[in-house]
C-alpha cells in the first residue's frame, strides 16, 4: 500500500447498529486499499464479531498507537477502546454503546489534532442511544463542531450528480426559519465555496433554495422570508464575483441541479435538502461536515437497527464516504 495515500480514521458508531458490520464489509473489498490508509477507532472485540457473523476473511488487529499500524491487505488495524460489553444485542437501543459510539468520536479528534490521521470517516451512531450515554448533542456534525472548538459548520450532502449544503439542520422547522438570516446565508455559502474550489472546481455555479413555495413568488406566499433573509447575501456574493443564483423555486431546483446545470445547491432546512438526496439512494450519499479543520465523511444513512446483527448491512456508502475523505484530503 502507498505510503503517500492519506491516512483515514473510521469511527466505528454505534456498536449495536451495522456500523461494525459495513467496516468488515469494507476492509474485505480489495478498493478501500487504493483509496486510504485506513484504520479504525473503536472496539476490537465488536469488529472480531462482526468479522465471525459476516465470516468473512479479514483479521482484527487491535492497536494501541497508530505508529504500530501496518495498513495491511486483509488486516483491520484497530485502535482498540474496549468498551462493548461481549453479550451486547444488535439492533437494541443501548446507553453503553452511545457513551462508546461519542469516546471513538472524542479519539479521532484527539488523533487528527495531533497530526497523526489526514481526515476522519464516521459509521453512523444513534442519537437516542447518545443521549441516554450522556451526551446531548444532535448529532456528528454538532458533537465534531464542539469537539475541535468551532463555533459554526455546515453539512454537505454529496451523491451522483448532485451536491447540497445546509443553511439550517438538526432543529424544528420553524425555528429554522427563524435562524435563518443574511449572515448565516453568506458563511454557509461560502463555506460550500471553499470546499468546492479545495476540490477543484474552479468557478462552481451555485444555486440558492428559497423558504417559501415558489420562492415566495413575488410575495404571493410567506412574508417577505426571501427578500429578508437570503436575496441580501445572494447580492453580496454576486458583488465579489461568485456565480450564484437565487433564490430558486426548492421544487424545480433539485430537478435542474440533478440535470447539471449547478455545481451546489444551498438548501434552507433539514428536509428541503435532505429528501433529493435520499431519493437517490440511502447507499449513494455522503455526508461531510464542512468548516471543520479536520476533512470528516460520512455515511448518509443511520444505524439501521431493523437489519443490524443481520450480516445484510451494505457497505457502499462507507467506501464512498471513504473515497471523498481521502480526496479532499490529498487536496487540502
């Protein structure tokens, strides 16, 4: 394996979900290896069951510094945090594994701080088992955000054809739109500019979603939410040159974006965003949180608890996540 690929921190999740699952999948397909160097932060213990469920033929190396790492084909070198219990059920909501599922999170950071891991891969966790672990935060993007002492990131969904940031996430609809302001509108657009031009698209055209239906049309719906909230900072970008547009008609958008006619669109809240993407396939999105001075992925779907356990679990958003982790890494 080169020793100039990135090398890659994968966070195992929830240990009662498919996480341990789609990592064994995913080291025992020969691509992850022309990708990363990938190692995992979780529980070596969990990953060997999930090796013995899936039967397949990969060994679990537990570690306790990643300079012992060997980046092995067939090898998933694990720093080891032992903290599955071993009789521990899938697909059951457990407070062990959401403390767990925030202390390999906690690890990544303290690793990619200190220069050891290029970027950081999240399988996916349980916000109810978070919470009832003692840790109280929506989710990934908030717990990373706290974790590396940022104020404010955003989370960008990225599957075939069409690549979305959030102004707003993880809150109520109508709290959202009332966070949603000109300031906020211009750094998560920037935010999204940034990241396009680190993956080298140069000039990236940029689409803004409006709250309302049909962009309020003219005034016809809403109260003036557009011309309020988001047609200040779209002028703005305009004014220093970004190729921007908007705000735009939500429904017809999605439509023209998935055609190709934009780089990035700029999604208003959770759902607007969310719902395109996941049409496409709970297996083609990742997710990335973008504003972070860690590069992290993700998968783009939960914990999956119905199937957990089950060895039927795919690994496909995993590797993509992987994929995108390592090239914006080679590119930072």
């Amino acid at each position: 394996m080169s020793a100039h690929l990135p090398v890659i921190g994968i966070t195992m999740g929830d240990a009662a979900g498919v996480g341990p699952e789609i990592i064994v999948k995913s080291f025992a397909n020969p691509a992850l290896y022309g990708m990363a160097r990938a190692v995992v932060i979780g529980d070596a213990r969990r990953l060997k069951t999930a090796n013995e469920l899936l039967g397949l033929n990969v060994r679990v190396q537990p570690l306790r510094d990643l300079a012992d790492a060997r980046f092995e084909h067939g090898v998933i070198d694990c720093i080891d945090l032992p903290l599955i219990p071993a009789d521990l059920p899938f697909g059951k909501l457990s407070a062990t594994a959401g403390d767990a599922a925030f202390r390999f999170i906690d690890k990544a950071v303290e690793l990619a701080k200190a220069g050891q891991i290029d970027a950081i891969c999240t399988a996916p966790l349980n916000k109810e088992a978070l919470h009832a672990g003692g840790h109280k935060f929506p989710g990934h993007t908030e717990m990373l955000a706290h974790l590396t002492g940022v104020d404010e990131v955003s989370m960008m969904l990225v599957a075939p054809n069409l690549r979305v940031i959030h102004v707003t996430t993880h809150i109520g609809l109508l709290d959202a739109i009332r966070r949603i302001e000109p300031g906020l509108v211009e750094r998560t657009i920037q935010r999204g500019y940034d990241t396009l031009r680190k993956a080298r698209i140069e000039n990236p055209r940029i689409a803004v979603c409006g709250i309302n239906p049909h962009a309020g049309e003219n005034g016809l719906f809403g109260y003036g939410e557009e011309e309020e909230k988001i047609i200040p900072a779209v002028q703005k970008l305009q004014g220093q040159g970004m190729n921007i547009e908007g705000p735009l008609p939500a429904d017809t958008l999605f439509f023209r974006a998935g055609r190709g006619d934009f780089d990035l669109v700029v999604a208003m809240y959770h759902d607007q965003g969310h719902g395109p993407v996941k049409v496409l396939g709970l297996e083609a999105g990742v997710n990335i949180t973008v504003g972070l001075d860690v590069i992290r992925t993700s998968v783009d779907h939960g914990t999956a608890f119905d199937i957990a356990g089950k060895g039927v679990a795919d690994e496909r958003s995993l590797l993509e996540a992987l994929r995108q982790g390592a090239e914006l890494a080679t590119r930072r």
